[in-house]
C-alpha cells in the first residue's frame, strides 16, 4: 500500500512541475538548494548511489534507495528514471513518511 502511495505522490509532483528528474537535473536541483527530498533507484550502479548519498549528506538533503528505474519513471510519465529530486517541501515530507512505513 505504502508503495503504491509513495509512486503516485511521485506522479502527482511531476504534475504539478515540483521534480528534478534524470542524474543532471538531479544534481543541479542538490547544489543549488532546491531539493527537499532525493530518490535513486535501487537498480542504480553501486558507483552512482555512492555519489548521490556523499552529495546529499554534504548538502544535507534526505535521500532514499526505492524501487526500479521503470517504476520511478513511469511514475513520472516517463521511460525510465534512476534518480529524481521533489522540489516542494511539503511534498517531500509526506513522501518521506511513506518512504518511512
């Protein structure tokens, strides 16, 4: 339940224009402050958790290890996404707690 709950908010920030998807857009949205919360696909290289976890950890920015690149894309009306970033707050934290559960 929690996970179907936590692709559809996903789905529902891409509408309304609150996501930073794709490892540049990603990182950009990480260093210059606007991302409240980070999701990389567990299917993503090993090489590229790594650098999403430091990168987080340095700007302080919670960051979750969730579901397939194909899920997380599709959950954004796109191919496949290895990485994401929710731009809006409240969002952020409402995804959080059902990443949480």
């Amino acid at each position: 339940m929690a996970q179907n709950r936590v692709l559809s908010m996903i789905g529902l920030a891409q509408k309304a224009g609150k996501t930073a998807s794709g490892e540049f857009a990603t990182e950009h949205a990480v260093k210059s402050g606007k991302a409240a919360l980070v999701i990389v696909s567990e299917e993503s290289s090993d090489n590229t958790k790594k650098k999403f976890q430091n990168m987080c950890d340095y700007y302080e920015v919670p960051v979750y290890f969730y579901g397939g690149k194909e899920e997380l894309g599709h959950a954004m009306g796109k191919e496949f996404r290895a990485s994401l970033a929710i731009l809006d707050e409240g969002l952020a934290k409402s995804i959080e707690k059902n990443l949480k559960l």
